[in-house]
C-alpha cells in the first residue's frame, strides 16, 4: 500500500465502512429506544416513570449507538493499517 495517496478502492472501502458504522449504530440505537418504549407501555407506567424510562432508553441508545459506531472505525483502521 502507498503510504502518500489513498487509491480510490480504499477510499471507497473507506466510505463503504464508514456508511456501515453509521447506518448499524442508528439502527442499535433504534432497537434500544424501541425496547425501552415497548417496556413503558407495556408496564403502564404513569407519566413521571414512563418519562423517565424513554430518557434512559434515549441515553442508553445514544451511547450505544456511539460505542458501535467507535468501534467499527476503530476495528477498519486497525486493519487498513495491518494492510488486510
């Protein structure tokens, strides 16, 4: 691999990864605010509780959606750096 310029298959691969992280870790965090809802109605929460349950989806769905998309990246350069 050329160290001084990027041909355009890695930076296509780059984009390619780059979509994938971002598009998993939306759908993760999808999933977890989508749990976190079903849990709220299906418990029957009242207005405070049900408030508060959909904040700690929303949190825990962010971070999650930031850990996965981190570790993708990470996971790409790792091995764009190894030559694979």
């Amino acid at each position: 691999m050329d160290m001084g310029r990027e041909s355009r298959w890695e930076k296509d691969a780059m984009t390619v990864e780059i979509v994938f992280a971002l598009v998993t870790a939306a759908v993760l965090a999808g999933l977890i605010v989508a749990v976190a809802w079903t849990l709220a109605l299906t418990l029957d929460l009242s207005g405070s509780a049900e408030r508060h349950v959909l904040a700690g989806g929303a949190l825990l769905g962010a971070a999650a959606g930031v850990w996965r998309l981190v570790r993708v990246l990470l996971r790409f350069d790792k091995q764009r750096r190894l030559g694979r």
